[in-house]
C-alpha cells in the first residue's frame, strides 16, 4: 500500500517518514519535547527491516559527530534535539556545514534560556537562521505547521540537503512535536546501495577503489588565502540557494489592510486570529514562512505598499520580526507580538495585538 492514514505526534511522523525514506541511521540523545523521535525508531526497530542504524549517543556531542561521519559517507543520516541539546551540536554542525556534507537536523524547540522549560517556544530562530554556530554557514531551514508537514519535510530535508550539499533543518516546536493529527505517511523508498552511492556522491568517502584516488573530508586550511576560497565557494552556494528555494503560504492577502506574520505553529493560531479580525471588519491576511533560510523577503516586500501594517507573531522576545524588517526596508510600520516562557498565545491575544498596536 502506497498510502496510509495514521492518527499519531508530530514527533512519531518524523520517526516513521525518516523510516520510510530509506534513512540509513539515526543517531541522538533524549530530551523533552522530542524524545518521542528516537523512542519510536527505537520502538519500530527498522534495522531489522531496512537496515536502518539507530543509535543513543552518550551525549548530543557525540550524536552529532556521528552524523559527521555519517554524512561523510555519502549516508542519509539525522539527528534530533531541543533547543539547549541543539546548542551542544553547534561545533559539529558547523563542521558538516563547512565539510559541504548533508543531513537532516531535527529542533523541537522549548522554552529558554538556559535549561528553561519543556514548554514549547520559538526563541531559537537566531540559532537556526542566522548560523548558530561559529564561522560564515547557513542552514536551509524548513518550519512545519502541521503533523503532515512533519512527516513531508522529512523528505524534503533530506532531498534538499542532497542537492545542494548542505545541512538541512526542520525548526518545529513543542506544540507541533506533541500534537497528535492525522498523518498520510508516504511509501517505502529502500536505502541506497554503496555502488549508488559512489555513483551519486562522488566525493563520499567510502573507501578507495584501484585507480582512484583519494577522497579527503576535511575543514582545516592553514592557509589564509585559500581559507577565504573556501568561504567564497561557501557563499556562493548559499546565494545559489537564496534564488532557487523559497517557500511560503499566503492566505487572505489581496484584500488585507494588515498581514500576520508568522511560522510553525504560532502561524495557525494567527489563522484564526485572521478570522475574528475580519469578522470584526478588520481585513487581515497571513504570510507563512515555510522555509524561515532562505527567507521569503521579496514575498513579503510586494505588499508592503498596499498595507497598513505587519504583525509578527512569534513565541520569543521578537526575532523573525527583524528579517521581516529588513524585507520590506521601513515601507510599512512592523509591530511584532509574542508570549515568553513556553506560554502560547491565543488568537484573541492576537487580535487584541493587532488592534492595540495600530489601533485599528
């Protein structure tokens, strides 16, 4: 059967789709409000069925570096965490960024700073978007609003990651990762053979063959002047990146006087929100981020001159709220509202925002 309906967590959808994929390993440490990930691939056993690899590292540390070496291989590996976890990846996400290496990355997000809360939060865009960890990166990053997009963008991760040679990631939060919806999960693809592989990633380093020579993974150059050849080589990819990839969805937007912006799930509460206002006679659309890098700026930009004002709604201090800023260069007055702490805000509290900010 090519397609079939579960009733499962956000978190549960990115086990079974990474499954289904034909992943070949998984490597991870348990923290609240994802640990349902690994539990499930754990649960599910695939390396009894595919072959599939899933291992608990002693650390977040360690995972990461196993999907290192994974990647290196030419392997579809992953790893996932939340927030404080993630931040304990960042060296070696940085060393697969630079190592033009791909994988999927996992972030369930949680409140913060520092330990903070289980309670599901937004406050980890900067991290993700704008590199996270150290030197010039960028990371594609995908934010689901739904359990089925939880299970897509598995696919699309990991497809993406391919093509462009780059670390992939699914930014998503306690909300997405806890609630439970129905879920079309796709059909099995089989893992890939080592000779595909060769033949697909040629600069995979799965041991030299007679005649060939050999393959070296490496991000250290002592020299300075090819140190920034590699950083231009870098940046170019990225800016390759920014004029292929964009997603986004628009809803109620050619009519509106005031455009919601929002990802993830603070989107769907701004649905809503969008409905109560227009039912109020306030003609309101939302902008929805799919893919937060690269950014939908010119997306955003186009309405600028035909509004009278965006609200960013975000579960953080205000974050996305300056990319959007800077998309539309001081057209239009930007107004951003969120909740700390892990609390969710309610599409009342929005629309509450929305009139109290441009008293409208």
């Amino acid at each position: 059967m090519s397609e079939e309906i579960f009733l499962m967590k956000g978190n549960e959808a990115i086990a079974h789709a990474a499954i289904r994929y034909g992943a070949d390993g998984y490597f991870g440490y348990p923290i609240t409000p994802q640990s349902e990930i690994m539990e499930t691939l754990m649960a599910e056993a695939p390396w009894k069925t595919t072959g599939m690899v899933v291992l608990q590292a002693e650390s977040e540390t360690a995972s990461i570096n196993m999907v290192y070496g994974g990647a290196g291989c030419g392997k579809a590996v992953m790893t996932s965490s939340s927030s404080p976890g993630m931040s304990l990846m960042l060296e070696g996400v940085s060393y697969i960024a630079a190592g033009e290496l791909p994988c999927l990355l996992v972030n369930v997000m949680r409140g913060g700073p520092g330990l903070g809360t289980i309670q599901p939060s937004q406050a980890d865009y900067f991290q993700a978007v704008k590199g996270g960890g150290h030197g010039d990166y960028k990371l594609i990053t995908l934010a689901p609003s739904s359990v089925q997009e939880m299970a897509d963008f598995v696919t699309l991760g990991f497809d993406l990651a391919f093509k462009y040679q780059t670390p992939a990631m699914i930014l998503t939060d306690g909300v997405i990762g806890q609630m439970m919806e129905k879920v079309k999960l796709p059909a099995y693809t089989r893992r890939r053979t080592d000779a595909e592989i060769r033949e697909q990633c040629p600069w995979a380093t799965l041991g030299r063959l007679p005649g060939k020579k050999p393959t070296i993974i490496t991000t250290l150059e002592l020299d300075s002047n090819k140190m920034e050849v590699n950083n231009l080589r870098l940046q170019a990819k990225y800016r390759k990146i920014e004029k292929e990839l964009c997603l986004h969805q628009e809803i109620n937007c050619e009519d509106a006087d005031y455009i919601l912006v929002a990802f993830g799930s603070a989107a769907r509460i701004c649905q809503k929100a969008m409905d109560l206002a227009r039912a109020q006679g306030i003609k309101v659309g939302l902008i929805r981020p799919i893919t937060l890098w690269p950014f939908p700026s010119k997306e955003i930009d186009k309405y600028a001159s035909k509004i009278k004002g965006i609200l960013t709604v975000e579960m953080n201090a205000g974050q996305m709220v300056e990319d959007v800023r800077l998309a539309i260069s001081g057209k239009v007055k930007v107004e951003h509202y969120g909740r700390l702490g892990g609390i969710v805000p309610t599409p009342s509290e929005v629309v509450d925002a929305l009139q109290r900010k441009f008293d409208c």
